[in-house]
C-alpha cells in the first residue's frame, strides 16, 4: 500500500490531503475505540437541503480516501440535533399554525405539519437518511433525542457540571451585556410544559449533576443534568458530543469558524482533542444568499435529482470546497458533462491520475463505466429544437449521428434523455426568446445555407461542418466571430448561449438544420412568440 499512498498524497486531491491529517494524528495506530469516527451534524428545524446532503458526501470523500492509504477502520455518523427546541416557524412547510403552537418545544415532539410521522423532526430525519440511502453512504444514524434519554452522554454532562467556571468563561466574552444575564450551557427541559427553556442556571451539586432554575410560571425547579432533563446550548453542546462519542473528523460551514475555534476550547476542557477539520464555503442561491433550511431557498435535493444524476450532484459537491458558489438550476446541464467527461477518461488513467480524477472521489475508487455519443448540453438544444417528448424520435436522431445507438447500447443516456425533457420543459422552454438577423447575420445564414447544401445529406463529422460555420461567419466579414455564433443561438435557438454549432448540426442533421433556418429567417419562430404573448416588439 506504501506506493499507493505515496500516489494519492501526490495528487493534491483535496479529500487525501484532509485524510493526510488524520495519518499523522493516528501514526501509532488505531485510537482505543478501535476505529476513526467521521461526523456530520444536522439541524431538522427545516427540510434537508443540498448543503446538508454536500457535508455527508464530502466526509464520506475523506473517508474514503483515508481508506485508501490507511487499515485503521472507520465508522461514519449523521447527527440530528433533534432535541433542539423550535425557534421559528419554517416558510416552505404547510400547517404553519400548527408549528406556531409548538415554538420551544423539542423538535422530536413538535407535529408534524405534513401528517406522516410522530413529529416534525421525525419527518426531516426521515427524508434525510431517505436520501442518504438513495446515494449509499454507509452511515450509523444518531438522534439527539435519542442520545440524551439513553444516558450516552451523562458522563460528559457531568463532566461540564464539574468545570462549569472554566466552559462559561469562554463562552461569555463573546455574548452581549443582555446576553450574559441569562446564559448557562446547560437548557433545561420545563418540568411543567416540556418546553426547552433558554434561563439562567444555578449549579446545586456539581458531583452529583444538580441544576436548578425558575420555569416561565416563577416555580423553582431542581433536577439532575442526566436522562435527557436539560439540553446542552449549541457551542457546548458540539463540544460535548465530541467528547461524548469521541469524534475524530468533522468538517463545518465557514460560516462556524467561530463555533468551532470555541467548540475546540471546550473539548480541550473537558480533556480531549479536538476533531480534524475541514471549513467549507457556503452555498449560494440565485441571488446570491446563502442557502437556508427555513427559507428554503436554492435547490432541494429532490428538485436536482429530477433534472440530472445523482452522479453530477456529488460532482458538484466534490469541486472546489473551499469557493463559495452558486447552487441554482443552471449549474446541472454543466455539472452533468464534466462528470461524463471525468468518468469516461478514468479507465484510461494511470492510478496517480485517478486519484486526481474527481470519479475516484465520487465512486471510492470503483467507477463504472461510462460513455456518452453526445453530450447533456447537445441534448437539451436537440430536445429544444426537435420540439419533442417522444424519446423514441430523439433515438432516432442519434442513432443516425452515431451507428449503432440504442438505450441498450447507452443506458445512461437513455436516462439523461428523461432529465433533458424535464429540464428544457421547466427551465429551458419558458426563456426561449428568438428574434431576428439582421445586417451581415443575414450574409452569413445566406453563406451557411449554400456551404451546408454542398455537403453529403449524410455528414456527421462535426469538425468538417464547424469548418463551414466559421466560413460563412467570416464570408460575413464579422469582426468578432463570437457575434456570429451568438447569432446562431438566438436566432435559431432562441437563446443566449448553445452548444458547438459544428456538433449540433451534426447531431440535428443537414437537411434539418438548412430547414431550421429557413424558418428562422422566415420570422416563424417570431410569429409562434406573438401569438403566445411573448414577443413586445
């Protein structure tokens, strides 16, 4: 294995750099528990959404790779913070009111507004490890809820109890002068109402783990800080978990940092190591904002897997963790190429460029086979101008672009053809809007026409036909043949961007295409946009 990890240490690859720390934390070799455990954390107050399912498939990236160059064994948790009360009612989830009812209380106890589980978090966690599954991620699921009343962290909670001085003075030089009133790492569960409650707390015993406080009503209450009587606040509760289940590696938001640097504090108090830890940029929506739970803003992960495969959102994922970038509906059609394209050069690859190969990450090393005749993109423009559903008539154009394809020759582009319906149907159609050429544009389509009729009916080679698109262009005397091409997409297509026009007419086919632009100078395309009620001009 020595050269192998020699190898992958070379490749830069981000994952292997991550599982390069826990190497060296682990030199002598596995930790007493006998394996190194990967965490992720998640917050059910709201549906589970790309950015949750992006840490649980980055953390499985490092652990595979530290597999890769390492025997010690690992073992993978999602964590639901599922005993946190409810602070807020989410806007993207029905029944709202009956949220509104349950503010404070235990998101394992609060209703659940789409009437399927026992309980609100019951429901997220459920959708959540749903789509784990759908992309078989080996992980143990754990419940706050769970962890708390089956004492699994009484040992720690005492152990705060028991430095309780040490862990507030951290805590509270970065909380306001209000703030500091009312703080105490420990939240209490009401007595009374079942409520978890954010009031100070008094330390009676700290041997023994006894806190007492006033409820809402004024009454004074004692109770032991085991069993699930009190939940620890957030900082303290991230660094309690930690220590409590020994926890090795887990990555977090940048939008944490801060929590983490005093998270880590607070593990070293209670006499442990802080986990390895990777800090990630954030996702953004369209505009801009960062993605959220309660919002639901940016793309659920139920809405990109109706457009394109499961493969291009772990692809996505897996690119540049550290960049913020933008997780909207327009980033599929290109994440879906570049993982075709990674896929199909990696059994060419020596082992030191697979392990620089994203579909080593993405497949742990065992990716399938896969090759595409045409590519996501093509496939939308062809869907768009063939002005059709029917897969059986898309078939049909590239099975003459390509001998001898079939859906059982290429099973993943016979799915593909699904997603691009989809996609051009819901995001593509709605947008299109052709106008028409004018001044040289009408010298080139004229020059395109008579070079494309020159040409055998039969012609698929895209480069001999690229060849007579730049012509015509530069028979038009364009200045800039960008202006050209950009021309082709909107007068022919109807859009701002395409594809190669070489590979597109290829696709399409010549006679087609000579058809399409007659049509398109005849202003038909124009005259549809009128009587739809779209064109102003």
């Amino acid at each position: 294995m020595t050269g192998n990890i020699d190898l992958a240490l070379a490749s830069n690859a981000w994952p292997f750099k991550e599982a390069e720390k826990l190497v060296k934390r682990f030199k002598g070799g596995a930790p007493e528990k006998g394996h190194i455990l990967f965490e992720t954390g998640y917050g059910p107050s709201g549906l589970p959404h790309l950015g949750t399912f992006g840490e649980v498939a980055r953390t499985t990236m490092v652990m595979r790779a530290f597999q890769e160059i390492s025997d010690v064994p690992t073992k993978l948790i999602c964590f639901s913070d599922d005993m946190d009360g409810l602070r807020k009612v989410p806007t993207n989830v029905p029944n709202q009111e009956l949220l509104a009812g349950a503010l404070g209380m235990p998101l394992t106890e609060v209703p659940d507004p789409f009437g399927t589980h026992d309980s609100f978090g019951a429901h997220n966690n459920a959708r959540l490890q749903a789509f784990l599954d759908q992309f078989g991620f080996e992980y143990d699921f754990y419940s706050s809820t769970e962890c708390y009343k089956a004492g699994r962290f009484d040992a720690t909670l005492l152990k705060i109890c028991q430095r309780y001085d040490k862990i507030i003075n951290v805590i509270l030089p970065t909380l306001g002068e209000e703030r500091r009133q009312t703080y105490s790492p420990f939240l209490p569960r009401c007595p009374e109402t079942g409520e978890i409650l954010q009031v100070p707390v008094t330390i009676e015993d700290p041997d023994a783990g006894i806190v007492s406080f006033k409820s809402a009503s004024g009454n004074h209450h004692e109770v032991p800080v085991t069993g699930g009587n009190v939940k620890c606040q957030w900082k303290v509760d991230w660094a309690m978990r930690w220590d409590a289940l020994d926890v090795d590696y887990e990555m977090a938001g940048k939008d944490l940092d801060e929590s983490v640097k005093l998270s880590s504090i607070i593990r070293r108090i209670l006499g442990g190591k802080p986990p390895e830890a990777l800090s990630y940029e954030m996702f953004l929506d369209q505009n801009g904002q960062k993605i959220s739970k309660s919002k639901g803003n940016g793309i659920s992960i139920e809405e990109w897997l109706a457009y394109a495969s499961p493969e291009s959102l772990s692809l996505y994922m897996f690119q540049s963790p550290r960049k913020a970038k933008r997780l909207y509906f327009d980033v599929i059609p290109k994440a879906v190429d570049e993982y075709y394209t990674f896929a199909s050069k990696f059994h060419e690859q020596e082992l030191a460029d697979q392990y620089r190969n994203p579909a080593w990450h993405i497949h742990g090393g065992g990716v399938p086979a896969a090759s595409l005749p045409v590519s996501f993109g093509l496939l939308l423009n062809l869907v768009s101008v063939a002005n059709t559903e029917d897969r059986n008539a898309l078939w049909g154009f590239v099975a003459r672009y390509v001998a001898g394809a079939s859906a059982e020759a290429y099973p993943d582009l016979d799915s593909l053809m699904g997603y691009a319906i989809r996609y051009y149907t819901d995001f593509v159609k709605p947008t299109k809007s052709f106008r028409a050429a004018e001044g040289n544009e009408l010298v080139a389509f004229d020059s395109l026409k008579r070079r494309l009729a020159t040409l055998d009916a039969n012609e698929h080679d895209p480069e001999v036909i690229m060849t007579e698109v730049y012509s015509a262009g530069k028979d038009a005397e364009f200045e800039n043949l960008r202006d050209w091409f950009k021309a082709c997409y909107e007068v022919l297509l109807g859009q701002s961007q395409g594809p190669r026009m070489g590979g597109f007419i290829a696709l399409y086919g010549i006679k087609e295409t000579l058809a399409l632009i007659d049509d398109a100078l005849a202003g038909k395309f124009i005259i549809g946009e009128k009587l739809a009620g779209k064109y102003d001009t």
